[in-house]
C-alpha cells in the first residue's frame, strides 16, 4: 500500500522521498520499493541530461530526451504535464509553435 501511495507522488515531492526514503529502511529488498527508486533515479537523470541539452542549446537532444522521459512513468499525469512544458518550451526555441501548442494543450 505504501508503495502506490509512493507512487501516486511526483518524483521531485520532499513528501515522496522521504515515504520512499522510509520504505527503503523497513524494506530495503522489496522489488517494488526499489522498483520505484530505480524509476525515479532514471526519471531525474534523463531530466537532468535534458535539461542540459537545452541550456547548451542543442534543443534537438532536448526534445528526444523530454520525449524520452515521457515514456518512463505515462501513469504520472504531473510529471509528465511538467515534461511537455519543458518540450513545448523546447519547440519554441526551434520555432515549432505548431508542436509546442500541442503540448501544452496535453499538459492541461
């Protein structure tokens, strides 16, 4: 149970982490706990790496990773309104409006 509460949370939440932090003290083996840490691992770095590419304007990485990373988590309707942000953000700056709308309009 505590597992789909951990899950329900966005992964960048204090909140989250710490109930995540705590699940790994009292089940430091449970494949599900861990589970959920790997994702969310892989979920930062992608977003970091992405977030990279974008400051040092190569936008086209930017967009693949952004596209990327939202196919990690598709259940995670915050998470993933963020990332399109960040894309739509991202297709702006290659003059995509067209693809940018579009994802805003799927972030709300």
């Amino acid at each position: 149970m505590a597992v789909l509460y951990c899950r329900a949370l966005h992964c960048h939440d204090k909140q989250a982490f710490e109930v995540l932090q705590q699940l790994l003290r009292v089940a430091p083996t449970s494949v599900d706990v861990l589970d959920v840490k790997r994702l969310w691992e892989l979920m930062e770095d992608v977003d970091l790496v992405a977030y990279d590419a974008f400051t040092r304007g190569n936008y086209n990485k930017a967009v693949l990773l952004f596209t990327k990373t939202l196919t990690l988590d598709e259940n995670h309707r915050a998470y993933n309104a963020s990332v399109l942000g960040s894309r739509a953000t991202t297709y702006m700056a290659l003059e995509q409006y067209d693809k940018a709308v579009q994802d805003c309009n799927a972030a709300s």
